[in-house]
C-alpha cells in the first residue's frame, strides 16, 4: 500500500509540474505604465507597392508663404509638428492641419501652403518602393528625417493594407505595455528619448529625430529612456483582416 502510496503521489507532482508549466501567467512588467496614445489619422491602401519597400519620413521646414505644388505620388501621411499648414488635394477642398495634427490622402496631384504668419514644420509619412530612394526630394525645404531598410515584399502578404499613424506620451519613467504589430510598422522620436525592445535583439535607444522599422509579428515594449517626458509617432501599415496589436503577456525575450 505505501509503494501505491507513493507511487500515486509521485504522478500528482508530475502532473502538478506539467500544468505549471504550461500556464502562463502576466508579468507585471509587460504591462503599460504611464501612456497615452493618440490616434491622429488612418487611411486604406489597395496594395503596398510592387518590390521591395521601405518606410520614408520626409521632413520639411516652410517659411511663411511657401507653396510646394506636389506631383502625385504614393498614398502618405501628413502630420505638423509645428506651425499651419493647408493641404489642397486635386479636386477637393483644402485640409487646414494645426500643430499636433494629421490627415491621410490618396495618390493625387496636391499642394502644400503655409499661410503663416510664422514657419511650420511639417512629415510625409509613407511606405515607397525602393527604386524611390534615387529620386530627388520635391523642394529645398524638404530632407530625410528617417529612412527605414528596404524590406523584401515576400515577408508581407498580397491586398489591401490599412495604415493608421498614432502620436504616443510616455511619462517619466513611463512603458508602452508589451505587444506585436500584424503589420509594418515604424518608429520616430518627436520629444525625449525612446528605448525599444524587441525579442531576440539588443535593445535600440532613440533621440530626437531618429527613428527604426519593423517587421510584423515582433514582441516589442517601448520605455521612456530619458528624465522627463517623451512623445513619439507610431506608423503601422496592416494588412487588412489581421489583427492590428496583440498585447503580450511577457516582456520581449532577450
């Protein structure tokens, strides 16, 4: 009987053993802590384009009165860092952004005012094919403010694409709660300084003007990396009917 005994003991701790291990339980520190997110715009995509890609954030520093008229190019975001700005898309009415705003627009011929009275600063936001990157910026005022690698377009699948660009606070000391992204997306320091985790790579700190890509289905935190408060763009490019954020359980592996 004590053999028995035993015996049956010994199975109930390997049984015990077996359903701790595949319990998994929240890590208090994959939890969001001090955020605040702000979604600022979002538009749809039929298709990314054809080859491979990457992520261009062009910025550009108008004076008072400057008029930028654009040839059509790929569907992109407009945000404004600084300043007015009027955006007059072919055959619609003019769009009138302030500072902390954006708006997303299709491939059309378009124009780019600052009706002052004082200089503004302003993104273009968007996934380019990478044949773009030899191409001459559309005026003096215009530079790179965070060209992503060019990523291989067999990594993300055919058909439509939705694309939202969100403004994110993070506190002192304060995280974004642990998560992956179903689709590309990328990152770009406005305010302080951001330190990104992500499974299975050292950890990237960024300042302000920097920016990092990256590919779907990622673990990714990010932490305030500075001592006062920092402010960064989120631009996400998801193909539709997949799952837009994931929170996770657990921090990024190392």
């Amino acid at each position: 009987m004590k053999t028995k005994l035993t015996a049956l003991v010994s199975i109930a701790l390997a049984l015990s053993a077996c359903s701790a291990t595949a319990t998994v339980t929240s890590n208090a520190a994959a939890l969001a802590s001090g955020d605040a997110v702000k979604t600022l715009a979002a538009g749809k995509l039929d298709a990314l384009p054809t080859g491979p890609i990457y992520v261009r954030m062009i910025r550009f520093a108008s004076p008072p009165g400057s008029i930028i008229n654009s040839k059509q190019h790929v569907a992109s975001f407009v945000y404004l860092e600084t300043g007015v700005h009027r955006l007059t898309l072919a055959g619609q009415l003019p769009i009138d952004l302030v500072a902390g705003q954006a708006t997303f627009h299709q491939s059309l011929m378009h124009t780019h005012f600052n009706p002052g009275p004082g200089p503004s600063v302003w993104y273009s936001i968007a996934v380019w094919p990478s044949s773009a990157r030899s191409q001459p910026l559309v005026a003096n005022v215009a530079t790179p403010a965070f060209e992503s690698q060019d990523f291989d377009r067999a990594a993300l699948p055919e058909g439509a694409y939705s694309e939202v660009l969100r403004q994110i606070t993070l506190a002192k000391d304060g995280t974004a709660g642990a998560h992956q992204f179903g689709g590309l997306s990328a990152f770009y320091v406005l305010v302080g300084s951001v330190t990104i985790r992500s499974a299975h790579q050292p950890p990237v700190t960024l300042g302000a003007g920097q920016g990092v890509a990256f590919l779907p289905d990622v673990a990714l935190q990010e932490l305030n990396a500075g001592p006062d408060q920092a402010v960064y763009l989120e631009f996400l490019s998801t193909p539709v009917g997949r799952d837009f954020d994931v929170p996770l359980q657990q921090p990024p592996p190392a």
